[in-house]
C-alpha cells in the first residue's frame, strides 16, 4: 500500500481565480460562491490519497468536523473518496480551509469551502 499523501479535490471557479474544494450539500449541489454550505449542514468533500487502515481527521477552518462516512467512488483515478462530514460551528463563516490528517500526514492550507 501507498503512504498517506491525503489532498481535497479542487473546483474551479469561473473566474479562474482560485479554486474551491469539491464538495456538495446535501442536496446534492456543488458548494459555490453562490452557493455557500450551512452549520450543521452535511457535505461530501472528494477527497485522494488516503491510508484506509490510518485514522483520519478533518478540519474545516480551526474546527474538527464530524466524519459521518468515507466511501471509495467506483471508477475513479487514484481512489478518489467520498467524505460525509458536518460542518462545525465556525464562528463568521466565510471562505475557509478544509485539511486532513491521515496517517500522520497533514495537508495544509488546502482547498477551501465557503460556509455561511
């Protein structure tokens, strides 16, 4: 098995400015600028590279977010993960990292999500 090398799938904005995690709401839309995540809401980031024997943390700004499930996408290059997770109370909201820690291995400012 591979090391850990944990990364959050990318977006790209249509601006091309920069780009945003791949994440979906519960309603199965893509988390936009338009289109900001909610408190308490559960979204699914895309995430790569993980260790599935390893524990696995993610933080979205300074706060942890609760891991409600990880399944492997079926057909997708280099096992590509759907992560369930809810978002943590943050504060103000914004645009805000989201970072893993697997197998201690820890991304860092990785691809951020706008919460409301």
């Amino acid at each position: 098995m591979a090391p850990a090398n944990p990364s959050v799938k990318v977006q790209v904005r249509p601006d091309l400015t920069t780009g945003l995690a791949d994440a979906r709401r519960s309603d199965g839309s893509l988390v936009r600028d338009d289109n900001p995540a909610a408190y308490s809401e559960l979204v699914t980031v895309f995430v790569s590279g993980l260790d599935a024997s390893a524990s696995l943390q993610v933080q979205i700004g300074d706060n942890e977010a609760e891991i409600v499930s990880a399944t492997s996408v079926a057909g997708t290059e280099g096992g590509v993960t759907a992560l369930a997770v809810r978002v943590p109370n943050v504060c103000c909201g914004g645009l805000l990292p989201v970072n893993l820690s697997n197998a201690g291995v820890r991304t860092v400012n990785a691809a951020p999500i706008l919460v409301r």
